[in-house]
C-alpha cells in the first residue's frame, strides 16, 4: 500500500508546471512529492480529525524551537484568537485580562493581531513603529503605559524581529503579558534564540506564503502548563472532558461529574464551561506539515540567501539613494519572508509608478498589511473604544510608501536578475 501511495504521489507531483524566470510571482508553495505521499497517507489512515500525524507535527515543532507546548489551530486568525482569550480566563485570577483593560500594539500590522483585543472588550493602544526597522518604537511604548495596561500584543515584522530585550525588560517591570505573534518570523533568532519562544504565549503561521505550510494552519505555543490547559479548552470547543479526539473516559469518571444545573451522570463528553468553538486542524493538514518541518531548516538558508542577493545587488547599484533598504538589529538573525523598500521622501516618481510598472512586468509585490489599520473602513465603522499615543507618523509614511518583493525558496537566481533588471529600467528612465 506504502509503495502504491509513493507512485501515486510521484504522479500527482510530475504534473507540475516548471515556472519561467521573467514571471516571479507572489509567495507560492513550496513542496514536493513527500508532501502528497504524507496527506494521501492521511487520508488512507480514515481518521481525518487531528491524530498521529498532528502528534507528530506537534512533538517535531516544538523539538525544534525548544518550546514545551505546541497546539495546532485552523488559522492564523484563530490562534491570536485563542491566545488572547485564554489571557481572558478567570483561572490567571487577578492577572486575567477583562473589559477595559489596556492592551499596547501597533497600527502597522495585520489586522488579525488587533482583532482578539476588540473583539475580548480589552482597548488596544496603538503606538507608532521605527522607520527602518518597521518594528515598534519602545519609547512610544513608555509612553503608553498606564495602570490599565495588561499587556503587549504585537508581530515581528517581515521576519524582522522586534526589540526583545527591551520589551521583556518592560513587561516584567509592569508585570505585562505578551502575546508574540511570530506568524512572519519562523526560525528567525533574537540572541541565538528563536523568536515565538520568549513570553508567555506565542502563534506561527502555516498558510501557504509562509516559511513552511499546512495548507491552512497555525499553532499557539507556550512555555506555561497552564495556559496550555486553557488554549487547548479553548480551541476544543471549551469542553470540560480533556480526552483527545477518539478518546474515551480518560478521567476515569466520564458519568461521575456533576457541573452547573445538569442532572447527575450527565457526559462529561458534553458539559461545556464556557461559551466556545471548534478551532481544530484535520490530520490531512498535519501530514503536510511534517513534510515540510523536515525541509525547513533548508528553507530558511535559501530564504537568507535570496535576501542577501538583493541587498547586495541593490546596495551595489546604489538605490539605497531612493529606498530605505530592510535593516534589522544587531541581535538579530533574520529568517526573512520578504525583501521590503520604503521610498525615501522627494523622489520623481510614487511607490504606485514603480509598483505598478512591477506588476505589468509580472513581478509580484504586496503592501505591508493593513497600514495604518485604524484607516480601514471595518476599523472606522466597528470600533469605538481604543487610543492613540502621540501620533502614527511612521505608521502614515510607511503605509504610503513601502512595499515588499518575494524572497521564498523558489525563487531563483535567474528570477532575481530578472527582478534587478526591472528596477534598473525603471530608475534608469527617471
Ligand atoms: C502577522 C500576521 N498575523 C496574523 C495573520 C493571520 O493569519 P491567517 O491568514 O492564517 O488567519 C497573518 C497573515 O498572514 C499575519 O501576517
């Protein structure tokens, strides 16, 4: 069966269009055979719901970030979701967070990091980020303390990484949560430790334009047995039985429990403690996820081979004239997504004209998310309570006038080139 499935994969994969370099499109998957073989396997298991391959997906995760616990979700969206949330849980008691409670982060972000603070009646405080670094500026984060204040919820930016240092050094004098969305910044290493490992809870991404993908997919992960009891409930409907899918009576009182105004002998199965949903991935999901964790640490060295060819060339033909080229901090190891220019003001030409001139020439670009995300019409038209420290300034200047190119495995040398002659004749003409 083993050999029949592999054929088939094999197959399956052959079908794929080899890509011509003067087309460089945004993010696209990255995988091969293996990737099929693990899902039709999946599929052949008929158990479909999370199992071994999750498990494994899970263990192989957090054996590689050295983190205790990994729980894989359905998106990137659910897992701050359910992050955020389980900061809300009456069990952290007087550290719970609750209606009115402060939360900082930033405008310049996706808009799913804000959401789970909204959408839990906490207020986010938006403050302005750094020019160069895209990352959050740590004094506007001072400013923004007040006794409200619970937490910091913010993502590191492009596979950049934000200020670690100083922002633990801030959450422990204010005794602050973080919730690190490290959706962009897979293997990315602040002080030879990997980013989505610091605080108390963090999220990665699996969607397909990521480092590695599920298809769709995410996971939380924490350091804290205790949040990772909640996340779990959380994720699993908030059912108060804790047997895994397909498990019966773990606790050895599946009848015996007697919880709010239920009768006696009722099914632990289905007492709920809270008003939650289903956020589970399927083992399909996680099979392909386990292919790709085994190609990830290659990923990530093509990944930071692509973005050392365009800085290079870009510094070497001397657009830093025209761009701020993407800048990290020096503690950091970025593992990058994309390849980021913001124009420096007074130029003869707009973002718009070279994005535009980009994209006719089939060279793929992206924004960066939803800057400034207090402009957004669902922001303007769903959200009343929230503040703003100072002003956004960077915030504005960067939604207006950066943009990013592709940098992920696929891409090749001959695709770059490509990429490079495009800019120079466009700049060359102004
Ligand atoms: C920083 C960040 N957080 C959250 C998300 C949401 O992830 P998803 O699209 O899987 O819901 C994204 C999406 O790319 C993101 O870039």
């Amino acid at each position: 069966m083993k050999e029949k499935i592999q054929e088939l994969a094999e197959m399956i994969y052959a079908t794929q269009k080899p890509r011509p370099d003067n087309v460089v499109p945004v993010a696209w998957k990255v995988f091969d055979a293996t990737e099929i073989q693990y899902a039709i396997e999946a599929i052949s298991d008929c158990h479909w719901t999370e199992w071994r391959f999750n498990a494994e997906f899970e263990k192989k995760l957090w054996e590689y970030l050295w983190i205790k616990y990994v729980v894989t979700t359905n998106s990137g969206s659910s897992a701050n979701l359910l992050a955020f949330t389980a900061l809300t849980a009456h069990e952290l008691k007087d550290r719970r967070i609750q209606k009115g409670n402060e939360v900082i982060t930033v405008a310049a972000g996706f808009p799913t990091t804000v959401n789970p603070i909204i959408q839990n009646w906490a207020v986010p405080v938006f403050v302005d980020i750094e020019l160069e670094t895209c990352e959050i500026d740590i004094e506007e984060i001072k400013k923004a303390l007040s006794p409200k204040t619970k937490a910091i919820m913010i993502a590191h930016t492009l596979w950049n990484a934000f200020n670690v240092k100083a922002i633990r050094e801030i959450c422990d004098e204010h005794k602050l949560w973080l919730v690190e969305d490290n959706c962009d910044a897979l293997g990315t290493k602040y002080n030879w430790e990997f980013t989505g490992t610091f605080w108390d809870i963090s999220t990665v991404s699996f969607y397909p334009a990521h480092h590695i993908t599920m298809w769709e997919g995410w996971v939380v992960m924490t350091n804290n047995v205790l949040l990772k009891k909640i996340i779990k409930s959380f994720r699993d409907w908030w059912r108060d039985c804790w047997c895994a899918t397909g498990e019966d009576n773990s606790c050895n009182n599946r009848f015996g429990w007697q919880l709010g105004n239920l009768p006696k002998w009722f099914d632990h199965k289905y007492i709920y403690s809270r008003i939650w949903y289903n956020l589970k991935i399927t083992d399909m999901q996680a099979a392909i996820g386990v292919a790709q964790l085994d190609k990830l640490e290659d990923y990530i060295a093509l990944r930071k081979k692509n973005f050392q060819y365009y800085y290079d060339n870009f510094s070497k033909l001397g657009y830093d004239e025209y761009f701020h080229l993407p800048k990290s901090y020096p503690e950091v190891d970025a593992s990058w997504f994309g390849f980021w220019l913001t124009l420096k003001p007074n130029q003869k030409f707009t973002r718009e004209d070279m994005v535009m001139f980009l994209n006719e020439n089939k060279i793929g670009t992206r924004l960066l998310f939803a800057w400034n995300y207090l402009k957004q019409p669902g922001f303007i038209n769903y959200v009343e309570d929230y503040r703003v420290v100072w002003d956004l300034k960077n915030t504005d200047y960067i939604m207006e006038n950066t943009f990013w190119i592709w940098i992920y495995q696929w891409i090749t040398v001959a695709n770059m080139d490509y990429v490079i002659s495009k800019f120079k004749e466009f700049l060359d003409a102004r």
